[in-house]
C-alpha cells in the first residue's frame, strides 16, 4: 500500500501491480540465447499531407521530389561502401525508374505533392510485389516501404530515430524492424530481437543471422504488451520470448545462454580441425549462403567452401533483374573472400 494525497488532501491508498510474466512463441529467426532489459522501438508513423498544386508550381515540385531522390540516394550510396547486399537492394528499388517515372506522371497529371504521390507509388508497387504469391517476395514489399519512407522522410526533412546508441543488454521489441533500422545496430550494445511480424527470409533476419544477434519473429503482438525498460528473455533456438521473466525463469534462461556460449566457444575451438571420423575418412564439410554478407561466419567457423550461393537473392528487385556488373561485383565479393575454396552459384531458381 501506497498512501498519496487527493485534490482535497484526502488521503487514498494505491496498489502497484507487478508487470506479469508473459511467453510468447514466434519463428525462430537467428540462434541463440539473450537476456536483457526491452528497448521498444515502435517505427515513426509519418504523418503525409496531401495537397493539391497549381499548374505554375508543378516543375519546383518536380525539383523538391529529384533533391529529395538524390539526398536519399546519397545517404544509401554512404551505406553501402560497406558492401552490405541489403542497402545496395534497397539503392536499387530507390533508383528504379518505374518509381521515379510514377511519382513524376503523378505530380504532373493529379497535380498532387510530391510525399502523398510517393505514398500512392509505393502502394501500388507493394500490392504487385506481394501479389506474387511467396512468401520472400512479400517480404520484399518491406524494403519497399522502408525505401519510401526513406523518401518522404527526405521530403518532409524529417529524420528517423536511430539505434545505434541504445543502451548495452538492450533486446529491440518491434511491430516491424525495418532493414535500415537493422544495419544501424550496435552488436557490442544489443542482445537480441523480437518482433511482431516477419519471417526466417526477412532482411531482419538474415542480417540477425549474419550479425550473431539472436532473434525471434512472427510474434504477432509482443510489442504491444513489452514495456520500455521491462525484462526480457529470447531464446533463438526455440522461437521463443518471455517478458517480465521472475526470477526462476531469468535464472534458467541464464544458465541456457551460459550453456550455448559455452558449447559454441567449444566448437569454435574445433573450427581449424579437419572434419574427420575416428576412422579417418575425410568429410567435405561446405556452407550454404544467401547474401554475400554471411561469408565472414561461413570462413570464422572453419567450412571447406560454399556449397550453395543462392543467387536468387540478387533478383528480388521489384521491376528488374540485376545487371551483369551487379551480378559479377557480388559473385565476385565472395570468390575473394573465399581464396581458393570452392563456391558452388546456383543460377537463378524462381520455383513456382
């Protein structure tokens, strides 16, 4: 019991509840176990005006939208000469002329200003792409939106809040982690990811993966019921989030995260081994990638090469194929790192 006082000095009693404890089971995204304190990160929801312009004001219109194109081009390009797959996909998508020609028709014809048209463009773009019918092409309707937000956020000058100095053992609970979200991470500062949507194709997860952060998607409403500051634990392996754990279960999951540290430093120790029976036959033991990125964790745990480059992730751009150039600089990016082991491409695969 707590007394305060009223607005005529009554005195009144109030009863803090304890946050209850809270498991959710998600898809299991990248492995490992973390225990930390929740870092809520809810995506800035942009408020878009729309507007009509006089005919005299349609060519400053097109020139706001083209400063605005090239300041996010810009800000990508500056991403990217780190050579991560997922900037230079959504640099793509920004430079794609199918969009800049819609936002171009749609300013010119409706008259309208230049963030509502983006909007509409990104929309119906998104609608095509998720039409497709799989699930890693509807995930790419994500950096669809992700790469218009970054647009009409140019447009609007309004800048997006980072995380890249969250605090140390922070878990980032999220309704939906955009990509570019995900490359400002800090891995020495976050522990692991949790968050409503997504799947194991996701960019999220892939650059979880490459990072060693564990995380878990797919959890429906996780970030609905986390509370900024609260306890958390994620297990990776299992696909699983407890919030507010008491203090048995944070013990447990402790002891897990220990364990799997444990075993994996074990086996690291075993990476420079050759992989061999007791009996001596020799095993060809190789790693299956899908962005070039993942190649720095296929060379630190010791694979004799790739045994499959799944190409197709270079044609997962919304109204083209990649050129030739683009295709022999991310080849080429990993026959290089990869010296003289063998890498197997598999040419592309569109399935069903």
């Amino acid at each position: 019991p707590v007394p305060i006082i009223g607005r005529f000095d009554t005195p009144i009693e109030c009863r803090y509840t304890a946050p209850r404890m809270l498991e959710f089971a998600g898809i299991s995204a990248s492995p490992g176990i973390a225990v930390g304190r929740v870092f809520l990160f809810l995506e800035d929801k942009l408020a878009i005006p729309r507007y009509t312009i006089a005919a005299s004001q349609v060519d400053a219109e097109q020139a706001r939208f083209a400063a605005a194109l090239a300041r996010a081009a810009a800000e990508l390009r500056a991403l990217a000469a780190a050579g991560n797959p997922v900037v230079e996909a959504h640099l793509l998508m920004l430079e794609d002329p199918e969009l800049a020609s819609a936002v171009r028709r749609g300013v010119a014809e409706r008259n309208h200003n230049a963030e509502w048209v983006v909007a509409e463009a990104v929309d119906e773009l998104s609608e095509r792409l998720g039409a497709a019918g799989t699930d890693y092409l509807q995930e790419r309707t994500l950096d669809l939106h992700d790469v218009g937000q970054r647009l009409i956020g140019q447009l609007l000058e309004h800048h997006r809040a980072s995380l890249a100095d969250v605090p140390e053992g922070s878990v980032i609970v999220t309704r939906t982690l955009m990509p570019s979200d995900t490359l400002a991470l800090d891995r020495r500062r976050v522990v692991g990811i949790a968050s409503d949507a997504g799947s194991r194709t996701s960019h999220t997860a892939i650059l979880a993966r490459s990072l060693g952060i564990p995380a878990v998607v797919g959890l429906s409403d996780v970030s609905r019921h986390a509370r900024h500051g609260g306890g958390i634990c994620i297990d990776g392996n299992r696909g699983v989030v407890v919030l507010e754990p008491d203090p048995d279960t944070r013990a447990r999951y402790a002891r897990r995260k220990d364990a799997w540290e444990e075993a994996t430093a074990r086996l690291a120790g075993l990476n420079d081994l050759p992989a061999e029976t007791l009996d001596g036959k020799l095993v060809h033991l190789e790693a299956n990638i899908e962005v070039p990125d993942e190649v720095d964790a296929v060379l630190a745990h010791g694979a004799d090469g790739i045994g499959l480059f799944r190409s197709e992730f270079l044609f997962m751009q919304p109204g083209r194929f990649p050129s030739e150039d683009e295709q022999a600089r991310a080849y080429g990016a990993v026959l290089r790192a990869m010296g003289d082991r063998p890498v197997t491409i598999r040419t592309l695969d569109l399935g069903g």
